[in-house]
C-alpha cells in the first residue's frame, strides 16, 4: 500500500471525527449591569466629622497676680547658673586679652554674637510662631507662652524676671558652661559671652518692648532710641495683622533686611512643598492671634 494512500486515509478519519463533535452556543452566567450616570446636578456632599484641632492656647484669660506670673526659687537658681556661666566666660576672655596685649578679635567677637544673637532669636521667634502646638516635644512650652503672647502680650509686663528668663538660661548655662573649663580661646569665649548672653537676656528686652517709656529705667529707654535693643514702636508691628514680621527681639537690627527680602516667607515655601508643613502667618487671623487689651490698657508711646 502507497504512502499516499495511507496519508488520505488519516486525514479522513480525523474529518470523520470532527464531524461528529457535537456543536452548540457558549452562554455567560455572569450577569453584567450598567449604572447610569449620575445627575451632577442633583449631587451632594456629604458632611464630614469635624476634626478641627483644639485651642493653642488656654481660653482663661490670666490675672494680674496670677501665681505663674511669679518666680520661683528654682527659676532663680537657674537665671544665677546661666549668668554665672557668661561671667565666666566674659571674665576668661578679658583675662587672657589683657595677657596678650590683643584686644581688637575678642571685641570684634563679641560684637559678632551681638549681631547673631539678634538674627537667632528672630528664627527660633518665627519658628514657635509658625509651627508647633502644646505637645510639641521639647519646645511645647514655649509654643504655647507665645501663642498666648500674641492672646496678652501686656502678661510679659507682669512677669518676673527670673520666671521669663530661666528657661533660656537653663540653656545656656548646659551649653556655656563646659565651653568655661576647655576652651582658654580669648576671641572664642568674647563671642561665647556676647552672643550667649544677648540670648539668655532676650526675653527680657522683649519685656521691655511690651513696657511704656515712663516705666522703663532711663539707660533702657536710651539703649531703645540708639537702637541697641529693639524698640517699643518696631517691635509693636508684630503685634499687628499679618502677624508675619519684626520677629528679631534683640536689637532688631535684622528685622528690615529680613522683612524686606521675604527670608521667612521663602523659608516657608520650602517647609510646604518639601515637608507639607504650612505656617500659621498664611491663615487668617483667628481670636487666638487677636489681642484681648488689658483692662487698664494703656497705649505704647512711640
């Protein structure tokens, strides 16, 4: 028998086999729906819990002889630790300046912390001002005395002087105090001295700001006019709508450089769109940030 023959006879059984599979239609089970579109005009939204955080600050309004106001034996001990530690510091610089015959780097130092202490207390200022609430770690405290500052800026007038000032000095006597043993630099411990003092004193120079001219001490009021501690009337635009400027309460000598330049409002457009993190300035005022006047108000003379 051929090849060929055999090869013609597979290929008709195989289409004989076909031929008998049986045909029939597939049908799906799964039911399949449309939803018509909905009618944009008939839609609404719906409410969401509020979520709106709690107050910055503590909705009482402080009393004159409000015991928080006063100092304590301990916020004393701390002020004489962080003052202690500039003498030191000030009292080391002038020593060995005196043994070397050279004055003139120490003094530029120290007016160089001067100059900087100024330009730090107007970053750490906008910082707490802009960021931050109560439960803040480390810095909660102090975010919410200055948001309550904005609230009753006359409480700072009150205030004790060891009570404004110990927390800082805590700070400085922790971070000046080891610079005392190790370092016999003249030019480093000037600058140590200046800057970290101006620092520690700048709550108190705040103070002073909030205060009228008849009730500060005459050399205060004449270090206020030359411009060597920020004045009442410079410092009295912050407290006002936008709540945005004049952040330095040192001398304030960096205030119109930094205000003019927007150094603060580029920093915040940095921190939204790298970190999300939005300020305060760019919201409207709310009651926390409105003054409420002392009730024998009196008006800050120029």
């Amino acid at each position: 028998m051929s090849l060929a023959f055999h090869h013609k006879l597979l290929h008709s059984s195989v289409l004989h086999e076909r031929a008998r599979v049986p045909r029939g239609r597939v049908y799906c089970l799964a039911a399949t729906t449309t939803k018509p579109r909905p009618d944009r005009t008939h839609l609404a939204v719906e409410p969401r819990p509020s979520t709106a955080p709690g107050p910055l600050i503590s909705p009482t309004r402080p009393v004159l002889d409000d015991p928080s106001l006063k100092s304590t034996w301990g916020h004393r001990a701390w002020l004489a630790c962080g003052c202690t530690a500039v003498l030191v510091a000030l009292a080391k610089s002038v020593v060995v300046s005196c043994e070397s015959h050279a004055w003139a780097e120490p003094v530029l130092a120290g007016a160089l912390g001067y100059v900087l202490a100024d330009l730090g207390s107007g970053v750490y200022h906008w910082g707490i001002d802009n960021y931050g609430d109560a439960s803040t770690p480390v810095f909660g405290a102090q975010i919410e005395a200055f948001q309550g500052h904005h609230k009753w800026p006359w409480t700072i007038t009150r205030r004790q002087a060891a009570n404004n000032l110990h927390a800082l000095a805590r700070v400085v006597a922790f971070v000046v105090g080891p610079i005392d043993f190790i370092c016999n630099d003249p030019t480093m411990l000037g600058f140590v001295a200046i800057c970290s003092g101006c620092i520690m004193f700048s709550q108190q120079f705040h103070s002073w700001a909030h205060s009228t001219k008849s009730k500060l001490p005459p050399p205060v009021v004449a270090l206020q006019d030359l411009g060597l501690l920020v004045s009442r009337s410079q410092h009295a635009a912050h407290h006002r709508v936008p709540y945005n400027n004049n952040y330095c309460i040192v001398s304030g000598v960096w205030n119109e450089f930094l205000d003019d330049r927007k150094v603060f409002e580029a920093l915040e457009m940095v921190l939204f769109f790298e970190f999300g993190l939005r300020p305060r300035s760019w919201s409207e005022p709310s009651s926390e940030w409105t003054e409420d006047v002392e009730e024998e108000s009196y008006q800050v003379e120029a």
